[in-house]
C-alpha cells in the first residue's frame, strides 16, 4: 500500500468519525458517561476537522448531521474568518446562510448569541446575519417570541429596520400604539391580563409571572397559543395543577417525540389507549415517509430493550424512543418485516428498557429469517455474552455470506465520548451514529463509509453531491 494511499484512508477515516459522532452527539449526559466529557469529546472532533480538513468540514453541514452540530459547525467558520479560495467562500456562504434558515428557530437564535459572546463581527458574519433576519419566514413572530435575542443580533450586525420593528425592539415602552397586532398585543400585555393570551406560549409565560396570574389559570387560558411540542414538554405540569387537562393532538407528532411521548405514560395507560397509539405512530411513519421516500425489501431489525438503552436523567428513554420509532418506520418501508428485541416482546409500545443485551442471539434469529437487510439498534454496550454479536456476524461473513448474501448495519443512538464515535459492536458490522428515527433514510445511505474501506474520493463525490442537494 503506498503512502498516498494510507494518507488518504487516514483522512477519510477521520471524516467519516466526524460524521458519525454529529449525527449522535449532542453534548449531553449518557447513561455511560457525564456532559462534561461529551463536550470535550465533540469540542475536540470540531477544533481537529476544522484544522485540517476546512472545505470538507463545511460540507459535512449537508450531510444530515443534527442540529447542535450544525449550529457548531456555522459559529465555527465564520469564527474563523473566510477560505482563500473564491470558490470555497461561495460554497461555505452559501451552506452557512441555508443551513442556519433551515434550522429551528430557536437553534438559529442560538447561534446569532454565541456569535455575540465569542465577538464574531467580521463581514461576511453580519451578513450572514442580516440576511437570516431579513429572510425569515415569520420575521413579526420570531421579533416577538426572541425579543432580546433578535434585538442583539439586529445590533451586532449593524442592521437597518423598517416599518416598527425599531421601535419595537429599542423604544417599546415609548410607544402608545402599534398598527402590527402581535406587536400591539405584547404592548398591551404589559399592562392587560386578557392580551397575554394572544401572544405566543413562552413569551406571555413570562408576563403572566409578572401578573402573578395563577398557574392553572393561565394554562387553561394559553393552551390555544400552545404548539404541540409546547404542549408535550407540560403536560406533566398541567396534571399537578388543578383542573387542567392539555389535549395534545398526537396524530400531529413526530415519529420520534411521539415514541418518547408514549414511552413516558404508564403501562396500563399504553395498554388501554394501544390501538389508537398504535395507529398514531403508523400514520406518523407514513408522514416521514413521505417526506423522506425510503423503499426497502425484506429487512429484520435487531432492537436493543436493556436497561441502558433508558437513557440519562437529560435524554430519559431517548435511546429506547429511538429504536421503537425505527422500529414502526423500517416496518412502513418495507416489503416484508420483523423486528427482534432483546426480549420477547408481544405488543411493541408496551416496552420497556430492562436486563441485559442479548444481541448475539438475537441477531442469529434475525439472520435465521434470512433477510436482505438487518438494522441493528443498540448503544454497543452488549453483555450477555460480551461480542456475542460480532462473533455472529464474523462466522455469517466468513461460512454462510456466499450464499445467503445480508447486508448488517448498527445505527446507535449514543455518542462514547471516550472513544470519540459511537460505540462499535465488532469490526465485521459498520455502526453510524443516529439521532432520531428519521434520519435513518440518511443514515443507511451513509452506513456503507462506515465500513472503512470506501476510497476518501467516494466520500468526497458524495459530500459533493449533498452539497448540491441542499443548495438546490
């Protein structure tokens, strides 16, 4: 093997880490190690890709990465100031600017802050910035909900505002009416309880705490304001106050929030509602289906229900929520499916993380049924018997694969910070790292780098053509 050759290898391994640890890290406890030691895992992969591979650590803002590593990605470059290359600084702009639009909102607004903090004032960053405000779909919305956050980033870029956006921003409380009636309506709400009930959940939350208005009666009387994910993240908060009831509309929810919604009721509340959670969460594959087109054939999963897969005290049950949602999506896009937990599982939403991670034997089960495709979703943390998976899968490459041909992929929802990747379950199977249930389209066509042996310019071709992908 010549030098240029293992240098490439070397380059492309790096990126395809990068990759991988984006799609799962967020910076977050996990069961197996604190937040403390996942921020400086992802800090570090950031700092170390942005040094030496800038134009590809761009491109990784196409490749369908989560939203935190987004959000790092575009402070970073531009932090860093502009490529020397024209080309490059058009690309990179251009993926800056559609990437923060594309972001929720609040993620956005994030951004726009951590660029304040760290004094990111160059050109091309005010730029960014007033073209994200200018361009906003909801530009009256997103001024009244990120009053504060907007009004900084308005004066870190040096932006020019029209109509009553100034005054709104920089001299409300001068002002004795506004012609905009969300404007008006916060106006007003300063000073009448029946305006705070026009204005957007978190924004009349503060103001009713100003009113000293009581908790359940301002529930009740905000919930029409109320977004689904605004009504999800209460509900708990609606049942301790009296005679509050949200209805949440989960026929609304994604795939993998509804999971974790479903996930959080007790399991005597599961079983009695099970067919119309169960119809909930078909229709809501279905959805994502469509907006991602995904067609598969005969696929086996191999999903993991041990106890770590509960999560941390800041992910609670998110591993498991994942792997429940891919569960129902792979079943929408296939042709033919089955699905293997570590335990025996007879109604899918009645699980629960428990005992240990069988993933061998179930892995031999799946193969057994002799599938095209076999998704394996688990943390790697397997124990019952340690690498009893990979063992199975290296006898399957070695003795039966001529002959019953089945591509095996683990998606794993868990960053190991210690390790800088998610975590493998042997060397015969490539893992690539998973956020929610609905990246799995992307993650299935990025699983074949992780496998090690596809050339840096295949990875490149292909980064190239996301690029393309997101920039239209």
């Amino acid at each position: 093997m010549s030098y240029s050759t293992v240098i490439q290898r070397i380059e492309c391994e790096d990126i395809v880490t990068f990759i991988n640890a984006s799609f799962a890290c967020t910076r977050q406890q996990e069961f197996y190690s604190d937040g403390q030691t996942q921020a400086f895992s992802i800090e570090f992969l950031h700092e170390y890709i942005l040094g030496n591979y800038r134009r590809l650590y761009a491109r990784t803002l196409a490749a369908g990465i989560n939203h935190f590593n987004q959000a790092q990605i575009i402070v970073n470059l531009l932090a860093a100031g502009s490529p020397g290359s024209a080309q490059d600084r058009a690309e990179e702009g251009a993926l800056i600017a559609a990437t923060l639009q594309a972001l929720p909102t609040n993620r956005a607004f994030q951004v726009l802050k951590k660029l304040q903090q760290r004094r990111v004032n160059n050109r091309r960053t005010r730029a960014i910035i007033r073209r994200y405000l200018t361009q906003h779909k909801e530009p009256v919305f997103a001024a009244v909900k990120y009053r504060r956050k907007f009004r900084a980033a308005v004066a870190h870029a040096h932006l020019k505002l029209e109509e009553e956006f100034g005054p709104f921003l920089f001299s409300l409380k001068q002002q004795y009416h506004f012609t905009n009636p969300l404007f008006e309506s916060y106006r007003k709400a300063h000073y009448s309880h029946d305006a705070i009930y026009e204005l957007p959940y978190t924004v009349a939350e503060g103001l009713a705490a100003k009113h000293r208005i009581p908790r359940e009666k301002f529930l009740a009387g905000i919930e029409k304001q109320m977004t689904v994910g605004e009504k999800f993240r209460l509900q708990k908060a609606a049942e301790k106050a009296k005679n509050v009831t949200l209805e949440i509309d989960i026929n609304k929810i994604e795939i993998t929030r509804l999971a974790l919604y479903i996930l959080s009721l007790p399991i005597t509340v599961r079983r009695e509602r099970y067919e119309k959670l169960h119809q909930a969460m078909t229709e809501s594959a279905t959805r994502a289906l469509r907006r991602v087109p995904m067609t598969l054939g005969k696929v086996a999963t191999v999903l993991d229900a041990s106890y770590s897969m509960s999560g941390s005290t800041k992910k609670k049950q998110r591993p498991l929520g994942v792997a429940l949602a891919a569960s129902y999506l792979l079943r929408a896009a296939s042709q033919a499916y089955r699905a293997f937990w570590t335990y025996p599982v007879k109604h899918e939403l009645l699980v629960q993380a428990r005992g240990q991670t069988p993933l061998g034997e179930r892995l031999l089960d799946a193969l057994t049924w002799q599938p095209e495709l076999v998704v394996i979703i688990s943390d790697g943390f397997e124990n019952d018997p340690p690498s009893g998976a990979a063992e199975v899968a290296r006898v399957y490459r070695d003795k039966l694969e001529p002959n019953y041909h089945t591509d095996i992929i683990h998606t794993n929802p868990v960053f190991d910070a210690e390790n800088y990747t998610p975590r493998q379950i042997g060397a015969a199977i490539p893992t690539v790292g998973l956020r929610d249930a609905e990246d799995i389209p992307t993650m299935l066509g990025f699983a074949r780098f992780a496998s090690g042996v596809v050339p840096l310019s295949v990875l490149e071709d292909y980064l190239s053509k996301r690029v393309e992908m997101v920039l239209g």
